[in-house]
C-alpha cells in the first residue's frame, strides 16, 4: 500500500467501476463492473469497425470481490490482487448490492440487461462469496431494488413497485423478505409517499421522503408497518442522511426556507435529530447579496386541485407596486421545488429578481412529495392539467394586484420545458417562453427516448395504440394557435429528450411566423453539465427575456468575457517568442 495520507489505484478493469463497497471485516470491497471486452467483440471490430446492434450488445454489470494487502509476520505487505468474478451468470446486470451483517454474503438487485427500458425487470439476488451460488430471492410483484439485510442476517429489506403496472408514479413502498426466499411483506403500505430505502437498524428500517415542500427522516417498524418521522430541527427540508456504524449518530444535508443547503452530525434518537452541529457554511457565499425571499404559496387549479408552489420575491417587496412574472417550472415531472436556497443552472433566477421580477415555481400536478393520487393526475392529461396549474396559479397571483399580466414569461427544462412549449403552443397570455430539452410531441418522443416506458406509463398507450391521447398531450398539436417568441435550448447528445423534439418546435415556429431563436450544446446528453455551457444557457435565458419582459435589446449573439493577460503571462510569452 501506499504511505500515510496518499492513493493507491486498487483496480484496472477495462470498463472502469460502477460501485464499491467494503466488506464488514474491512479485508475486502465488493465492486460492480462491466466485464472487459470478449474476445469475439475485438473480433468483430477488428473486421466490420466500430458499431452497435440495439438492444442486442449489452455489456453486463458483474460482482467482483477485490482481496486487500495482507501484511506477513515480517511485516510485509502483500501485493494487490485482480479482482475475482463473483457473478458468472449472463443473465442479469447487477446494479444496488449489500454484504451480510457476516460478510458471507451479498444481496444485489439485478435487471435482465443495463438498459433503461428494462428497469421494469428488476429482482433481488443473493450470492455466496465463497463459492459464487446466486439465489434469486424477491422477483414477485416487482420491481424490486436496494437490498438492504436486516441486522441479524436473516431478512432483507428492498424498495418495491409492489406489483403496480404503472409503476413509474406509483408509491415506491419497502417490503421484507426472508433471506431464504418465501412471499415479501409491505411494511410501509399506509405511508403516502416514495419511501427511499436507507438502513435497517436495531430499532427499525430508516427511509427518507419527500413531505409537500419539506423532506425528511423516518422510521418504520418492521413488525407492525408503524411509521414516524425523525425530526431534523431547523432542517425542514433535509436529506442525503449517513449513519454511524452504531446508528447513535447521523449526518446529512440540511436546510430550511431561505437558507443554503449545509451538512450536520447529529445525535441519533428514534424521535429527533439531537443537537445537530453544522459542519459546512457554504451559505457564506451569498452573505454579500441580497437573495430573492421564497415563500410557499398555494391555489386551487381549474379542476379544484391544490396546487402548491415558491413564490420569489425581491427584498424590498412592495404589495403596492406591479411586477413581472417569470414562471420556472421544474422537470421529471415527479420533480418537486422547495422554499430553500440553491445554485441556478439553467435559469439565473436571482438576477431576474435583482432586477424587479417575481418568479413562481408551480409544484404542478405529477410532482413528489404530495402522495400517490396527486402523482397520477396528470395521467393521460399531460400538459393539459399541467397548463391548467400553471395558468391557475399565475391568475391566483394577479388576483393578489402585484402582478403586471402584460409582462408574465415560463421557462423550464425536460418535463419543465414541454409544459413551457405547451404554454408556447396553448395561451397568447405571456410574452416569452424558454424550452429547454422538452417535448413537442410525444410520438416523436416515444420513437426516439432510451426511456420508451414513459408514455406507455402515463398515458396508458403507445401512438399506434391510441393516436388522440398522443395528440391532445402535444404541443405541436396546438402549433396553430403559437404567438410567443420562444428560445428553444437543447442538448446534441441527448438521448432522453431526444433532439428531434427540438427541431420540429423550431421548424413549426418558423413556419407560423412565430420568433424562434434555437441553441444546440453540442456533446451533451440531457443536462448541460458543465460549467461555461451552463453559464451560455444562462445569459442566452438572461438576454431573451431582458428584450421581451424589460424591452431592451436583444443581443444576436453572447458577448464573450475576454480575460486580460496579467504581467506574467506576457513575460512568459516574451521569453518563448
């Protein structure tokens, strides 16, 4: 091993790492991977090239168990190993897995190949680490994922669709099973929400969930199905939580309503989070700013549904004075926003409220946090609910005086941004939109998404199946009515939200004399993720509702920042000249 305080590369699989975990004796880590290339593939490239047959060349997921130094008598340390191929079989991919309390075994979930479309396929498995024999444990009434083993061994907790055909806005419940097989248990049927499977302690199974704008911390019993909160004081919205070995302590990511998000450790008690200590303080770098003051706001929608979202206001609010209204809606569509601080991405939302806009962020029909009925009513209504939200609450907001209804804009990314171009295509009631990587027709989607479930699930149908349903959720249907300038942004890459979706909005625009400006990031999927194109999204979304929500000009193109070469820098370009 290396000396004190430095890496060492432990592994050189061809394909990299998926996932490690060590072993509970410490002399050992599990590690998924794909399996280095055969040797017919090297074949087959070495005559035809480099190509790929869809949904026919998977490379498979696979355990591996990496053996650490030993150290002899001498005190010789032994060198690192290749790791062994724990499991052989070819007819699964592994994905989630967990060592026994013992370290005999691993639990894993698995589905029948890594695509996207098979996640519907997903099964518990155990394998023995001393001779390979996998055991398939929970596959009915699936998916099932996480494995997570009870503190004697004997159990295994798992996430579970619990047989629900549409299980992509269904509850995601925890169930139990015993580890030698036989029918698994909910135990977290009466709690309305994602349960997101964490750790099984002595004094129960902790989960995490989404609570309306909150998020937090609970505890179900195992026995009787029993479930209460954890509380994290001052961290409504708290998340991302890490035990220690002993379950007396935790540590997560915390925050409450205009605060920036930090880590804590806490004491550990079955009703509270004791004493938290905050261990970060990265919201010391917006002190020097005065930051938008987000509250929750709420509205009935056209239907008579509750709709909750964040209102943004600027500092200096006045209730007497008329703002403009920037609608950013969120993405999934089981995203949900929350009143707490966090960085802009896409959007620089708090440069539009520095310069005198509200901003609200509809937490629409089909977000999380709000139960499994509300989940599903944007089922076979797509867009359709999701606009009547959305148009509901900005009404609910001019309704209030405060708002300038001839100055009202959406924008919004993937889910956010086909509600945005439904806007487009819907209403003549705002004065600019921003689509960013959405959808503007759902068979155009469904032909080209790695993610083909999708509309199956929520629209219960394909489009040959049922061309009506495709049709009244598409904005494109609608492209007719369009008359608000739209600045479409969508990744080249992207396989999610494929960019055909773009394009044909882009072309449609054009065609009904509708001002339309697209921007293509090339190489990238469906974020943009790093950091100069992310700040490109953000000043093209600056400059196209700084013309048409304030009336300045609007730029042709971004203005590069050209950094000045230092004193330095022209000495060293002297010296090599």
């Amino acid at each position: 091993m290396g000396h004190k305080g430095e890496a060492e590369q432990l592994t050189k699989m061809e394909n990299g790492v998926d996932g490690f975990e060590w072993a509970p004796d410490s002399k050992r880590i599990a590690i998924t991977a794909e399996a280095p290339e055969t040797k017919a593939m090297k074949d087959r490239k070495e005559s035809f090239g480099e190509y790929h047959v869809i949904h026919a060349d998977y490379e498979m997921a696979h355990l591996w168990i990496l053996e650490l130094p030993k150290t002899d008598a001498a005190g010789r340390e032994t060198a690192v190993g290749e790791p062994k191929l724990l499991t052989k079989e070819e007819g699964f991919s592994v994905d989630g897995f967990r060592w026994s309390p013992g370290g005999t075994r691993i639990a894993f979930a698995a589905t029948r190949d890594p695509d996207l479309i098979s996640q519907g396929t997903s099964v518990i498995y155990t394998v023995t680490v001393a001779d390979g024999a996998v055991k398939k444990v929970a596959e009915a009434n699936g998916p099932n994922s996480d494995p997570v083993w009870s503190p004697d061994g004997n159990e295994i907790a798992y996430a579970t669709a619990n047989g629900d055909k549409y299980y992509f806005y269904a509850n995601r419940r925890i169930a139990v099973i015993p580890v030698e097989g036989g029918p698994g248990r909910v135990v977290t049927a009466e709690f309305d929400e994602d349960a997101n499977l964490l750790e099984w302690a002595p004094e129960g199974i902790y989960f995490e969930a989404q609570q309306k704008t909150g998020a937090g911390l609970f505890l179900a019993d195992p026995k009787s199905g029993a479930v209460k909160r954890v509380e994290t004081p001052g961290s409504e919205d708290a998340g991302q939580f890490s035990f220690s070995k002993d379950f007396k302590r935790v540590a997560y990511r915390g925050a409450g309503a205009n605060q920036f998000g930090e880590i804590y450790a806490a004491g550990l008690e079955t009703s509270a989070a004791a004493s938290p200590t905050q261990l970060t303080h990265a919201g010391e770098q917006v002190k020097g700013f005065e930051t938008a003051k987000r509250e929750v706001v709420r509205w009935k929608s056209g239907d008579g549904a509750e709709i909750e979202g964040v209102l943004y206001k600027p500092a200096d609010f006045d209730a007497k004075k008329k703002y403009p209204l920037l609608v950013v809606i969120h993405g999934g569509p089981t995203g949900v926003d929350t009143p707490v601080i966090s960085p802009d991405r896409y959007y620089p939302m708090e440069r539009f409220v520095a310069k005198g806009a509200l901003i609200l962020r509809p937490n629409y029909r089909g977000s999380a946090g709000y139960g499994a009925k509300f989940r599903a009513l944007n089922v076979r209504n797509l867009g359709v609910g999701d606009y009547a939200d959305v148009i509901s609450g900005v009404d609910f907001l001019i309704a209030q005086g405060f708002v300038d209804k001839d100055r009202v804009g959406s924008m919004g990314w993937s889910e956010g941004g086909y509600i945005s171009a439904f806007i487009t295509t819907s209403s003549d009631r705002f004065k600019a939109v921003s689509v960013g990587a959405g959808i503007s027709d759902w068979a155009t989607y469904y032909y080209n998404t790695d993610i083909t479930p999708f509309t199956p699930q929520y629209l219960h149908a394909t489009p040959s199946d049922d061309p009506a349903i495709y049709a009244k959720t598409s904005p494109i249907t609608y492209i007719a009515k369009a008359k608000t300038p739209t600045l479409i942004q969508h990744g080249g890459a992207d396989r999610r939200v494929p960019l055909p979706n773009g394009f044909e909005l882009r072309q449609a625009l054009e065609d009904h004399g509708v001002p339309v400006k697209m921007v293509v990031y090339d190489g990238f999927g469906h974020p943009i993720n790093k950091p100069k194109q992310q700040r490109a999204v953000m000043e093209e979304n600056e400059n196209w509702f700084a013309h048409y929500i304030w009336g300045e000009p609007l730029a042709p193109a971004l203005t590069p920042v050209v950094k000045a070469k230092d004193k330095s820098d022209k000495d060293k370009t002297d010296k090599t000249e």
